[in-house]
C-alpha cells in the first residue's frame, strides 16, 4: 500500500543477496582454506543478522501503519444537488444528502464508534452492543446500538433534528452533556435555545431524500425554494416577495429537473422565472 515501504524492502532485500554473494566470491578467491572456512561463516553470520535488521524493520513499520490506521481519519464531502450511498467498515449503511460531510477512523479502533456529521444523513446502523455508534454534530450528540434514523444537522444553520425509524437513540446538547433525550420510535426531535422539542413522525415522505425525491407539506414558497437550491446545486433568488404567502404540498423527482418542478408550482401561484447568463 506504499510505495515507500515497497522502496525500504526492495533495498535491504538487495542488501541481503549482496552480502550473500559477495561472501560466496571472497571463498572461491582465496586460496586459504581457512580463510574460506572464516569468510563464508561471517557470511552466514551477516545473513542472520540483515534477516533480523529486517524482520524488525518491518515489525516496526507494521506497527506504525496499525498506529497510523487508528489515527486515521476519512472525510467524505458531497457536492451540492448529489447524493452519496456509503458502507462503513462495521456493516452500517449511511445517505448522505447535499452539501454534507462526513468524518470518521475507517477501523473503528476504541470502545466507541464515533462519526462527525456536518448535514443531512440516514442511518442503519449495524447492532453492536459491545460498542455504541455516536454522531457527532455542532449542536447535538445523538448514541445508538443499531437504528434506524435520520439527522438534519447543517452547521451554518439553526435548525437540528433526528427522527427514529427503528431502535433507540440518545440525543444530548454538546453544550450541556447533562441536557438529554431518550427518543422512541417514530419520534422526532427538534432542538433549539438549549431545548428539545419531541413529537410523532408526520411525515415519512420527509426522509425519500435518498430515493431522490423531494417531498414536502404544508411549507412555503420560501422553505422550498432552499429545498431546491440544496437539491439541485443552484441559487434562487425571491423577487416577488408576495410569494412568500404560498404554502405548498407535493413531491418531485430531483431527476426531472429544476424547470419541471417550477413549471408545476406556477399553476399555484403567478410567478415567471428566468435562468441568469451567468449560469
């Protein structure tokens, strides 16, 4: 996996035949027996001595891989208006939305499997009760076994949210370890001002993010707008503040493209948009 490493072993490899054959050429020279005799047992000597410089050469650099591997960490950024599907090295599967990033140690070395959540992600973690799955966000901790949930935490944003599809989860304030919540299944929690909000799932059409669908209910023109600057990768500007009255409910496939979805809400509302030359 390294070239280096490669470049390291290749050259005391080479050592090794050379002192090898170089003692083999010094015995069939000379013309003392005993010369031969002590040469070619310097020789054997000298091999046991390169094997064990470079058994322990390669011990060493394995165990400053197997120290590099737990300190590494793996960041997964996805660009505006795509979605990426991941499988962590334990068998959880991860969505990740729009503008999201993602960090975490692929081995998962420690008590603890910890990733750092910058976005919007679905979770099916795989169970594990000997070590606990923990997403890390700016506002929010949230702990699991093995669940099912979905996370809308944007750092730049106020807003944060879990919902429990499957399993159980602890959701506590970074701010303030000693503020948590116990969520149950088919729960959501909203967390604002150091307070969590709680209450029933309204909507699993909500969470189709990752089947590439935007769906929504009773949100406004404004709210939808930024739903589909995220999901399209594109920047709206609102001239007609009137708009702003408008609540819409429905769903679009992101595939058929910003227009078509337009096209659609202006049967709701009188609006025209145009695309900018500098796009």
């Amino acid at each position: 996996e390294s070239e280096q490493h490669k470049l390291d072993f290749m050259n005391s490899w080479q050592m090794y035949h050379a002192m090898g054959l170089l003692g083999e050429e010094r015995a069939v020279s000379d013309i003392s027996i005993g010369k031969r005799y002590r040469i070619a047992t310097w020789t054997k000597y000298a091999a046991v001595i390169v094997l064990i410089f470079v058994t322990g050469y390669f011990s060493s650099l394995l165990w400053q891989s197997r120290q590099q591997q737990d300190e590494l960490v793996q960041e997964i950024s996805v660009p505006r208006g795509q979605r990426v599907n991941i499988t962590l090295s334990d068998g959880t599967l991860v969505w990740l939305n729009s503008l999201t990033k993602i960090s975490y140690n692929p081995s998962f070395s420690g008590d603890k499997r910890m990733v750092h959540l910058d976005g919007e992600a679905y979770f099916e973690v795989e169970h594990d009760n000997d070590k606990p799955f923990i997403v890390h966000t700016s506002k929010c901790d949230i702990e699991v076994l093995g669940t099912k949930f979905n996370v809308d935490a944007y750092a730049d944003s106020e807003d944060f949210s879990t919902a429990l599809i499957e399993g159980a989860v602890k959701v506590t304030d970074r701010n303030d370890p000693s503020n948590a919540l116990l969520l149950s299944p088919d729960h959501e929690v909203h967390f604002a001002n150091g307070t969590f909000f709680s209450s029933q799932i309204g909507d699993y059409d909500l969470f189709r993010w990752r089947e590439g669908l935007i769906c929504f209910r009773n949100v406004s023109f404004d709210q939808l707008m930024l739903r589909f600057e995220k999901s399209y990768g594109i920047r709206i500007i609102i001239e007609n503040k009137k708009l702003s009255d408008h609540v819409f409910s429905g769903k679009f496939r992101i595939a058929d493209g910003i227009d078509n979805a337009l096209r659609v809400l202006q049967k709701d509302a009188d609006y025209t948009f145009r695309r900018s030359e500098d796009d």
